[in-house]
C-alpha cells in the first residue's frame, strides 16, 4: 500500500460500517418504525466469503477499522464465521460490533472466541414500559442480560449508545450514566438524527449537545471535556468523579471534516455519507468477475472524488425536516438507516 487514499478534502479511508443484514427485530421509533419494510431480496446479500473478500480489498487501501451493524446484526446466523474471517485479518486492527443486545447474552462468548475487539449496545432507556413503547417489543430484560454478558465473556471496553429525544428518554441521561459505570461501559448520547428512516423526527425533538452538558452539569457539578485527537465521533466529558461519557453531536455541532466513514450495504452498495443518496456497487461489478485491481479502482476512484459533508449541509438547512418521507423510503430502501446501519 501506498499511502492513505485520501478524497478531495484530504480525509483518509480507514473506517468501514459493514452492514450484514437489513432486518431488525425492534421498531424504533426513531429508526424503522413500520411494521413491514421493502427488504432487500435474499440473493443480493453478500455471503461470509464475499463480505470479506471485500473488506480485504478495503485494507488493501488503508480500511483498518471494521464495524459490523445492520438492521440487527445478530439477526445473520452464524455472524461469528465472519467475525472469525475479518478477525484473522491482521490489518484490522479494530473490529467492532453495534447491536441493540437482545441475542446478545447466547453470543457474546462465541463473538469473542471468533475474534470480535470491541462491543457497543445500542440502549435508550431504562424503563421497560419506556422500551416497550419505544422500540415496539418487549425486550428490555434481555438487553440488559446482553449487556451483562460482554465483560463476562472477557470484552473490554463496552459502550452503550443512547439516542436523546426530547419528551421520551431525555429525563434518564443520569440513569444512563449510572447504569453505564456499574457496568462498566461508558454511555455516548446521540443526538437524534434526521437520516432516512427516521420519518417521525423533527428539530424540537433534538436536545442538542449543550443543553445535555448544561442538565448533567447541574446534577454533578462540573464537567471537564477530554481532550484528544481522534477521529472517533463522539466528544467525551469527564465528571467530577472520575465517570466518562460521550456525545455524538451529530445534528448541532457535525464532525464532518473527521470523518473518515463510509458504509457497506448487506447488498454491496457503498455509502460514502450517511446522508449520501446514492451509493456505488461493488456487488455487481464483483459477481460480474471484477479481481481485486478493479475493485480497488472502483473504490479509490470513488473515495478521491468524495466531497461529503452531509451532516453540516443538512445542518445549513433553514426550515429542516426528515431526509425522506416514506414515501421515498419505500422507492428506495438504500436510503432506510436500517440497511445503511447507524
Ligand atoms: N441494530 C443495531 C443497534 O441497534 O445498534 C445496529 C443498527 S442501528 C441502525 C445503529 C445505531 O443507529 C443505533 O445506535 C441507533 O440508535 C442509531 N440510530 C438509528 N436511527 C437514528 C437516528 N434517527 N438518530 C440517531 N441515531 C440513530
């Protein structure tokens, strides 16, 4: 390799959101809150080999960080064959998962005797009547045994990840933190995102990072922000104890110029925005017998053409409303954040 693949503002390709399913079985309301879905058909999903033949091409160019999302990843069977394949990949040098943690406690041993680095549980609340109207299911028991399940199974590391939203969680960024430190995990709030899928959003529902610090800060007194030099998306804060934690400010403060992100669909598209609405095919080009030099063509051309700031455009917006309507989401389930993965 040659240096970093670096694209028109000079951001390097190194991390890789592989989504290896588009089905979830919770309904967030903030994420996939239909019922029934356009799927994505049966044949066009990557297999094991497939999805990892890709991401060797992807190290190839400097990918060294490899999260596995969906849809529910743990929904795949036998996800830990491909964990066990990217895992023997020694150029990863991060390989991660984000899951909402309900098949999480039968897995978590397994993941990591495959090889999985890192595990980050999606969790909103703690209240189970909360979870049950938030999410469509009621699952929450569950969740928290896969939570308890990855330092048992001798994962380091935990993060739990907790969209914010105004009038429905926003009262537990306390709780949040508490559970996360007996844990140990340390909690990241997200500002909720106008990305596709997310159908029901709008601004007065966001509570954006500084009001999040303002309301922790009354309850514990000063809070010291960590400074470092990552591209990791989330700023993270100390309290006066000791206890860390993040927020993702993605929709009123974008990171942007970082970012060094891009998305693989279940289906081989390849995202280089989140908000991106169109993506570029792998799939086609590689069931069609493309080797590893067009493949690396295809995705080095892509990369160096990137000029992505979906977030901060979005945020330019005057009057800003959801990304698609359902409308469009129906048209194209690409654009749906359940087959692009968060
Ligand atoms: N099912 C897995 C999970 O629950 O973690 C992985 C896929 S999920 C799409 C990935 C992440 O995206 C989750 O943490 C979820 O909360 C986040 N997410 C989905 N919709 C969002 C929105 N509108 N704003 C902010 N985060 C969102």
């Amino acid at each position: 390799m040659s240096g970093p693949t670096l694209d028109r503002l000079g951001r390097p390709l190194r991390n890789l959101r592989l989504s290896v399913t588009d089905r979830c079985n919770l309904r967030c309301s903030y994420c996939m809150p239909e019922e029934e879905y356009v799927w994505l058909p049966r044949g066009d999903i990557l297999t094991f080999e497939e999805a990892a033949y890709l991401v060797d091409v992807f190290a190839d160019l400097g990918v060294d960080k490899v999260r596995l999302t969906g849809g529910e990843p743990l929904l795949r069977q036998g996800l830990e064959r491909l964990v066990a394949q990217l895992g023997a990949n020694a150029r990863l040098r991060d390989l991660a998962i984000t899951t909402n943690g309900i098949l999480l406690a039968e897995r978590a041993a397994a993941l990591r005797t495959a090889g999985l680095h890192r595990v980050t549980v999606s969790l909103d609340t703690l209240r189970p009547d909360r979870f049950r109207t938030l999410t469509r299911r009621d699952a929450l028991a569950q969740v928290l045994e896969g939570i308890a399940a990855v330092p048992r199974a001798g994962f380091t590391g935990l993060k739990l990840d907790t969209v914010v939203i105004r009038g429905v969680n926003d009262d537990e960024l306390a709780s949040l933190i508490e559970f996360g430190r007996s844990v140990p995990a340390e909690v990241r709030f997200i500002e909720y995102m106008d990305v596709g899928g997310a159908t029901r959003w709008s601004m007065d529902q966001v509570v954006g990072r500084a009001e999040m610090l303002e309301r922790l800060e009354r309850r514990y007194g000063r809070i010291e922000p960590i400074v470092e030099t990552t591209t990791a998306p989330a700023d993270r804060f100390r309290l006066p104890d000791g206890t860390t934690f993040g927020i993702i400010s993605s929709t009123t403060a974008p990171f942007c110029a970082d970012c060094d992100r891009s998305r693989l669909t279940a289906d081989g598209l390849w995202y280089l925005c989140l908000y991106a609405t169109r993506g570029i095919d792998l799939r086609g080009p590689f069931r069609g017998g493309a080797g590893p030099e067009e493949l690396k063509a295809l995705i080095t051309g892509g990369w160096r053409a990137r000029t992505d700031r979906g977030a901060e455009d979005r945020l330019a917006l005057g009057n800003r409303q959801p990304l698609v309507q359902i409308g469009g989401l129906k048209r194209d389930p690409h654009l749906e954040m359940h087959t692009r993965g968060g």
